[in-house]
C-alpha cells in the first residue's frame, strides 16, 4: 500500500494538489463558505494548514490568508448589508434587467446597494428609473430536507426578498449593462417568427426564458443541457471566427490578441454578465499575459488566479451552480489531460464527457436527482451538431434573419429528435441526497482512478469500488436505519410519506394538488423508487391531484381510497391494484396498523366522505383526518389514549376541530406528549390555519407554512422518537 502511494507522487494529480499550495486554500475558502458552521476539527485543520504553508513558503502563506480573508471579509459584510435592509422601502429604484414569463414579466430593481425582485404585469425598460413605496418580503427557504432554498438563491445574487408596490412613479431614464442584452433579445424578437428562435436566443445571448417547458425537459432528461448555456464551445468559435478574419488581414500576434479580448468583453456585456463566459473571457486574457511577459505559469495556476480572482470580487459565486459547474468541469479536465488526449477526436470526446459526468454527478444531482448515463453517447452526437450546425446558424441568423424561412426546419428537426430520445430511460438513475462521508469517497476513488490511468496501471478494483458506491447511492433508501413519518410542506393540499427503515414499506397519504412537483422531488431526493401503497383521502385535487404523475414515475403497488369517492379511481390504471376502504376495514403491512373510522355512510360532500384513518406507526398512534368537518368529527369514537399525533382536519379551517372533538382525544389540555399538525399549503388562498382553531389547541402545534416539512423519526439504535423542522 506505501508502496502504491509512493508510485502517485509522480502523477499530475499529485503535483498539481503538492506544488500549488493555493489549490487547499481555495478548498478551504468553500469549505468555510459552504458549511457557514464551524467546529474545532474543522478550525484546527485550518490552522495546521496554515503553519505547514507557513513553514514551506511564508510568502504564500501570508497571500493565502490575505485572500481568505479579503474573501470571507467580503461575504460579511455583504451579508450585513442586506441585513440592514428594511421590509418598508420607500425610494428610488433602478431596473435592472426583466425576465419574461409566462403572463408577466419578473424585473430585478436595484435599490441602493442591493436588489429586489418585482412581479410586474406591464413591461418596463432596463434602465428606467422610479420612485416607489412598497414592502419587501423575504422569500422562501427549502420546504424540505435538500429542496431548494429560494431565499438563498436570492442572496447569493444580492437579491433581499420580493417587494410589493404599492406606488409607484417613472422618474426617468438611466442606464443598465443589461439593457445591451435586452436589446438585442429585442431585436430577435423582432425579426425571427419561427419555432427557431428559442434556440437561437439560448445559444447567442443565453435567454432561455422562452424554452418550451417540454423542450427544457427533454433536453435536461437526455443530459445535454451544458450545451445551451454559454460557455467555453461558444466563446471557441468565436475566437475561432474573429481569429481567422484576421489571420487573413495578417495582423500580427500582439494586437489580434487584443482585439480578440475586446470582442470578447464586449460579448461577455452582450450575454448578460454571464459567470461561464467571465471564466472563458478572463482566462483567454490570463493566458494572453502570461505568454506576453513570459510568466511561465501553467494551465492549472491560470485557473486558480481565474477562480479566486472571481471570488473575491463575489464570494457568493461559490454558491451558484453556474459557476460551480463551469469551474469544477474545466479544473478537472485541466488537470486530467495527460489520460483525456487521443488521436481519435470521438474517442477524445467520449473520455471528456464522461468524466465531466462523473466529476459534477453530486452537484448536479442537487439540481436534478435524475442522471442519464446515455448522455455519454448523446452528447458524441448533440456537440457536433450544436458546435458545427446549430450554433453557427444561430448567429447567421442573428445578423441575417431572413434566412430562418430556409433553416427552421433543422430547429423542428432537432426538437423531434431530443423528444425521441427523451423517452428512452433504460440508463435513467435517480440518486438520492447522501451526506458528506460518501461524496468524499466518492471522490477520493475517482481521484485513484485517475492517478492510476495516468500511470497506466490496471484500476479494476478502484473502477469496481466505483461503481459499488454508485450502486449503494443509488439505492441508499435500503440503508436507511430509521423508521420515519413526514408531514409535507406543500404549495397546497396534503402529503404524508410512511417510511419504514431498510426500504421495507413506502405508504404514502395523498399526494398534493396538480402542478406542484414538490411531492416528486421530494421522494427522489430520500431515494424512493418504490410506493407499496398510496392512500387518497377523498377526491379534491388538493389530496389526489399529484398521483396521475407519482404512478408514472414510480413503481405503485396499490392505491386505495374511500368507498363513496367518485373521483380517484378514474386516476387509477388497470395494471395497478387498487382497493375501495370503509369503515371499520383494516389493514396490517409491515407491522404498521391502518383502520379506517369515517366514513360510515355516504353524506354527499366530498370533505365529509374522507377517509379517517387510525394508525399505529412504529409505537405512536396517529390521525389521519382528510377534510372531514365538525360534524363527522363528532361521530368518531375515540378517547384521550387513542392519538399521540393529529392530523388536524381541512387545513385548520374553522369548519372542522370541534372543541368536544379535541376535548375527546386530549388536544384541548397541555400535554406535551401529544402533538398537533396542521399542513395548510404554504400557497393556500384560504388564510388557512384559522386563528380560532389555532387558539383551542393546547398541545404542541406545528403548521407546515411555517415549520416546513415536519419529520417524526425513531432509530435503529436510538429508540427515542426526534421531531425535526424547519430545514
């Protein structure tokens, strides 16, 4: 094994890690920007760092600290900055840049030394100036463990919240750096009248606000969605074009490099200050002055003077995955050249591709869970036709758009062609969110895997492991030692996922309204592939809304649903197994206990004919109440030791949760050991939960707009029952 190790010191991967001290410092900088929460090991790593660099090189030592801290003193106070913002803003306001979508426009106003987001019906113009009083309201963090946190999107571009107006007055025109971009997708819009000019958007100024949902579905299903965001392919061919016009001018070196910079400067404005093209444009210049005044620096140090160069003007770069990707993939294909190059330009690109994969495969999962292995051979196909046929005809098209009548059809064509291939899913796997442990695993394989090609040395073991921990991720949920109860925070409606460890039983308890993926993501984010039976309260779309899609996705073994319910089983498909429920019925899976209460008759109100359901989940007793009103609550037969957690009726409306009702099944004294649950849809129109209903309650009470998602887990090895919120 010392002997092994030894052998890896002559690698480029081991160089680049031992000569470029800078590389742990930049790893260092994510790693206290990312984690935003320190403990000794991680602090006295630091430190030990930090003596070891002191004692190899003091010079560096003292510039990497320097940059550590220009960049951390950076985010602070950029951080308490937007702190300092009050919800009641009465100003000036600049428009930044404007975004359309589907029946209104999202304008970004600066206001002061940060920005706002504002939903707007009319079109304004980037640049206009306004006098406006209105309030500005933060936006939504994650609803559930690993889902996105819209808050923190918003923070990392500098963006406090959302305003509402309510005055507001044009004051007069200014001027906006994205006001370049805006016109020119003004100018498109003008001119090109086909189905093309989505793409040609996408592809020459990077607006892909217009992407059919489907189209931007399809692309991201077959993984080629790399190809529509400007980066390093388009700038190439521009470097490439511009290159060769003056080539034949036969300007000589010096000056062509400098007209190339401000071509591409100039379409770093023209794209929207887009991060992929800041990294190709500033390292094209890097690379100009290093070769001007002989600094003799390689590839890699480039990348890093580009990486902490953009981290210091914007430490919250770090945190977006435009730049995250764009960086991670270049920086890894850099320092794995060596084993990348080959005579044969397919095979080439194959080796490129794949390791692009599986370099970003746990970022990229955090966007997506779905990973298409069959993107390898797409993207053979997909980047000599975006590089030599889509892309060059897109920027004809931009300077000469009577053209587009003779060249949409290869648009369309392209379309029908990305929809085939979207439908094929045998190399389609869903993986889940892990924790840290096995993505440093993860990486450090890959990382021998590499160092072991590089010394063209055998690596079946290390590709084995490889694909093992592939595996186990992608079935982490049979590794699962908890058994768990989660009560979703949907945009409306209800959700309630029965999860028991080992991957053993997957229940779930309707699903959510129609139009909210929540509910999807959500079971691909904990690893769920298989539901052994979803359960539908009654037949309001809140409650069954989601489940034509979840059956799609999913492996569905059975759906059940209430005997008076009209509506669920027109959902249902003749390959699933499917069973009516009625009073009294009971149902034993997996040493889990369901019986059903209500309803006893048919009382001709969908609300009112809602399964209620009792069940013993792993020691504690639940109720399961669907939309139920006071008046079926009132024929339940139930005393004070029959329920630990309520479910609470109709999303806390003042027409269900009886006072003889709670009173009956203790919810109406301070007991701690009883808890409460209100799941209202955190977009419901209702003004639900009713603050009378709030008031009676007088156990512990969470609402799910407020707490999120809430999580009632027992251990494998810890018995004791843990109640997690707010993620």
């Amino acid at each position: 094994m010392i002997a092994y190790l030894k052998k890896l010191k002559h690698t480029l991967l081991f160089k680049c890690l031992k000569d470029n001290y800078i590389i742990i410092v930049l790893l260092l900088i994510f790693l206290f920007l990312i984690i935003k929460s320190f403990n000794i090991i991680i602090i006295g790593f630091f430190v030990s760092y930090l003596i070891y660099l002191f004692i190899k090189n003091w010079r560096l030592a003292v510039v990497a600290l320097v940059i550590l801290m220009v960049v951390l003193g950076n985010a602070g106070i950029r951080s308490l900055i937007q702190s300092k913002v009050s919800d009641d803003y009465e100003g000036y306001a600049k428009v930044l840049k404007i975004k359309k979508q589907e029946d209104h426009f999202q304008v970004t106003f600066k206001i002061g030394l940060v920005k706002v987001i504002y939903y707007s019906e009319e079109k304004l113009n980037c640049g206009d100036i306004y006098l406006i009083k209105g309030k500005i309201t933060k936006a939504d963090t994650s609803h559930y463990l690993g889902g996105f946190n819209y808050r923190n999107y918003l923070k990392y571009k500098n963006i406090v919240g959302i305003i509402t107006i309510e005055k507001q007055r044009y004051y007069k025109k200014g001027f906006s750096i994205y006001s370049i971009n805006e016109t020119i997708n003004q100018y498109l819009d003008n001119k090109l009248q086909t189905s093309a000019k989505p793409l040609v958007k996408a592809l020459t100024i990077g607006n892909k606000d217009e992407f059919e949902d489907e189209l931007a579905t399809n692309i991201s299903k077959i993984g080629i969605s790399h190809l529509f965001v400007i980066s390093g392919l388009h700038v190439n061919i521009i470097v490439m074009i511009i290159g060769l016009i003056l080539t034949k001018l036969k300007m000589r070196e010096k000056p062509k490099n400098i007209i190339i910079i401000i071509f591409l400067l100039s379409y770093y404005l023209i794209s929207g200050l887009l991060i992929s093209v800041f990294r190709v444009v500033f390292n094209y210049f890097l690379k100009f002055i290093n070769q001007l005044y002989h600094y003799q620096l390689t590839n890699i140090d480039l990348m890093m003077i580009n990486i902490i160069s953009v981290l210091v003007i914007n430490p919250f770069n770090a945190y977006q995955y435009s730049f995250i990707l764009s960086y991670a993939i270049s920086s890894t294909i850099i320092i794995a050249s060596k084993i990348l190059t080959s005579k044969n330009q397919l095979i080439a690109s194959f080796k490129v591709s794949l390791l692009s994969i599986i370099a970003t495969l746990p970022i990229v999962i955090n966007i997506n869970p779905q990973i298409n292995f069959l993107s390898l051979i797409y993207n053979l196909l997909y980047i000599p036709l975006v590089t030599y046929v889509l892309l060059p005809m897109s920027i004809l098209l931009v300077f000469f758009p009577f053209l587009e009548k003779f060249t949409f059809f290869i648009f369309d064509w392209f379309k029908i062609l990305t929809t085939s291939l979207s439908k094929i899913e045998i190399l389609s796997f869903t993986f889940p969110n892990v924790n840290l442990v096995v993505i440093f695993l993860y990486y450090f394989v890959i990382y021998i895997i590499l160092s072991k090609l590089e010394l063209k040395k055998n690596c079946f073991k290390e590709v084995f492991s490889l694909i093992l921990i592939l595996f186990i991720w992608h079935n982490a949920n049979f590794f699962n030692i908890y058994d768990e109860v989660y009560f979703l925070d949907l945009p409306k409606g209800d959700a309630t996922l029965i999860r028991k460890s080992f991957n053993q039983a997957n229940i779930l308890i309707d699903t959510g309204e129609n139009g909210y993926d929540d509910i999807i993501l959500f079971l691909q984010k904990l690893g769920i592939k298989r539901l052994d039976m979803i359960i539908i309260s009654h037949g309001d779309s809140d409650h069954n809304g989601m489940l034509d899609e979840i059956i799609d996705l999913f492996k569905v073994k059975n759906v059940c649903y209430g005997l008076y319910d009209r509506i669920t089983p027109q959902k249902i498909p003749a390959k699933i197994n499917q069973r009516y429920l009625k009073m009294n019925d009971e149902i034993s899976f997996a040493n889990m206990k369901f019986k059903v209460l209500s309803p006893k008759q048919d009382y001709h109100n969908e609300n009112d004919n809602s399964l209620v359901i009792w069940a013993n989940l792993f020691g504690k007793k639940y109720l399961f109440t669907g939309d139920i009103s006071k008046k079926i609550e009132n024929i339940l037969k139930l005393n004070v030791n029959d329920v630990d957690v309520l479910k609470i009726a109709h999303h806390g409306s003042n027409t269900s949760s009886d006072e003889a009702f709670l009173a009956m099944i203790g919810f109406l004294q301070n007991n701690q050991n009883k808890l409460a649950i209100c799941m209202n849809g955190y977009r419901n129109q209702f003004a639900f939960p009713s603050a009378k209903v709030i008031e009676k309650i007088k156990t512990p009470l969470l609402i799910t707009s407020k707490s999120k998602t809430i999580r009632i887990r027992k251990g494998l090895f810890n018995q004791k029952y843990k109640i997690k919120h707010n993620w």
